[in-house]
C-alpha cells in the first residue's frame, strides 16, 4: 500500500517506521521548520528510532495527494486546521485513518467528524488506537491496538493489511465509543499521575471502576455503546496510560502537582476541557474529569479536589 504519514513526532515516526517493516510503501510528510523534521532530514533518526532508506521523507504536501492511504498523527486541536490545508489538494476517494486521540475543545467534537466534515465525501475515514508505547514496540514487545470506522470494507482491509506479530488489530464496532474512550483515558491517565504526585496511588483502583463507568455513561449519553467503556479504548488501555513510565498523560498529572515544568505533548489536557463541553451538552456527570478541569484550569486545591472526589458516595458512581 502507498501511505504517507502526516506528522513526524514520537507516534507518527514509529507508525511509518512500523508500516514500512511490515512492507508497505511509506513516505513521511512533515513542515520544513518542525523540529522534528529538521533532524529527520539531517540524520534519518530521533531519539526513538532510525529511519531505513526505505522511509522517504518529505516536506512537499503532493506526497498526500499520491497516497493511496494517508496516516495522520498530530495534536488533536491542529486537526481541523489541517484538513483546511488538505482541501487545497485533490485529495479524494483516499483512505484517511487517524492516530491521534483527543477532542475539539471548542465544539467537543470527535476527530472522525473533524475530518469528515471537512474533506471531500468520496474519503473514507478510519480511527487507529488501542494500547500501546513507542518505547515497547520497538523492544519487541506485542501489544493489541483497535481500527474502527463506520465504513466496514476499509475497516477489514486495515486490519488486514497492518496486523501484525508485533500489533495483533482487533475490528472495532463502535466508533463514538471508541473515539471517545480513547481520549477520556488521557483525563483519567492524568489524574492517576496526581496521585502519583500526592503519595495516593493506592487510590488508582478506584480511578479504574468509577472512571469506567464514568465514560461508558458520557458513551450511550452520546448514541454509542457503553460496553466499548471495558474494551481496548479504555478499560484495555488502562496499563499504558495510568501505569506506564512512558506515559505522557501521567508524567504530567505527577509533575504538574509536584509543580515541576512538563515538555511534551500530554492530549489530556485538552480533552478535559473539550470533555466539560459534552457534559453540558449531553447533562452527564463527569465527576472526575470534571474534577481534573478544576485543577488545571481553575486552580482548584488537588489535595481537596481529589478528598472531595474520592469521598462520593459509591453507589452514585454507579447508578
């Protein structure tokens, strides 16, 4: 398959360096002044990986419109200014699958609308996500991931055409679900690093059961399937995301109560506020995502937000 890859950061990297192991023909846009890029075209490598000759490298966009299939991996709030610049293109009947988890925070929308509704009818959309860190893939270590998209002919063909012995992909059958369980985990992934930060770990059981429910009620709330609440967009994705040292979301949940400076991209902190938006919209409760949102955005006290938090009757977490 011809794929070019749209964003040359740590996960952009890995899938085309996965793609092109597994024998696909990959290219790899990026902008000429990214950082990333810059090295990537000076030394084929990052800090993660390197390169084969295989892996072309590009910063003209006519490589997306060459492409049978176009991989976006990028920061959720760029997307919708993206497909902006890709509608300059003749991009049409393309195959366009999203690794990237997050929410718009303006409107609360899912990044597959995003797309859809900005790119030409004939594209077909695709959401790739699941568990699973650069730093394992790379060592060898398998892991199962997720493709689900309401058009189900690509959705076999993905999963067909990507799996794997090292990423074993499952079909996914509920794309609001798994869309949204995919960035609500980023919330969750930044509270369990607050109580890593605070000493109260021990606490992450009870993150897990209310912070399931939690989603999978925003989930049938929003037309999807609450079940995709314990499947691998969530509940499955627990370990890489609230556990894992690799873990963005939970670096900075440890390192913002801690008040130490995080430098890297952590989804979560957007996908909190986008995630106030749907509560309103859909009158769900959301009390710990809700709770996150206090204490990035309103300077709520964590050690009181949290007590207040885990202090709720448990039975009203599970009506």
């Amino acid at each position: 398959m011809k794929i070019t890859v749209i964003g040359c950061g740590r996960w952009g990297s890995f899938i085309a360096y996965y793609l092109n192991m597994i024998g696909h023909d990959v290219t790899v846009y990026g902008l000429k002044d990214a950082p990333e890029m810059i090295r990537f075209l000076a030394e084929r490598k990052n800090d993660l990986l390197t390169f084969p000759e295989s892996v072309r490298l590009s910063v003209d966009k006519s490589v997306i419109s060459d492409a049978e299939t176009v991989i976006i991996s990028i920061g959720s709030q760029g997307l919708r200014s993206l497909t902006r610049e890709l509608s300059e293109l003749p991009l049409t009947n393309k195959n366009i699958v999203l690794c990237m988890k997050g929410l718009e925070i303006a409107t609360g929308m899912r990044l597959s609308e995003i797309v859809k509704e900005n790119t030409d009818s004939s594209n077909r959309t695709a959401v790739w996500l699941g568990p699973g860190h650069v730093q394992d893939f790379l060592k060898g270590i398998p892991n199962c991931m997720v493709i689900d998209s309401e058009d189900e002919a690509l959705k076999k063909m993905l999963v067909d055409s990507f799996s794997s012995s090292l990423i074993r992909f499952y079909y996914g059958e509920d794309l609001i679900g798994n869309e949204i369980g995919g960035a609500a985990k980023n919330v969750l992934g930044i509270a369990a690093g607050m109580l890593d930060g605070l000493g109260m770990s021990s606490l992450k059981g009870a993150l897990m059961s209310r912070g399931t429910r939690e989603i999978a009620r925003l989930m049938a709330a929003m037309g999807g399937n609450e079940r995709s609440a314990y499947g691998l967009c969530l509940l499955g994705d627990y370990e890489a995301t609230l556990f894992s040292k690799h873990s963005h979301n939970r670096a900075f949940g440890e390192m913002f109560v801690k008040g130490e400076k995080f430098n890297s991209l952590a989804e979560g902190y957007y996908t909190a506020q986008a995630l106030m938006t749907l509560k309103r919209k859909y009158n769900t409760e959301l009390p710990i995502c809700e709770a996150v949102y206090k204490i990035l955005y309103e300077g709520a006290d964590v050690n009181a937000a949290l007590f207040e938090l885990f202090g709720r009757s448990l039975k009203s977490e599970l009506q």
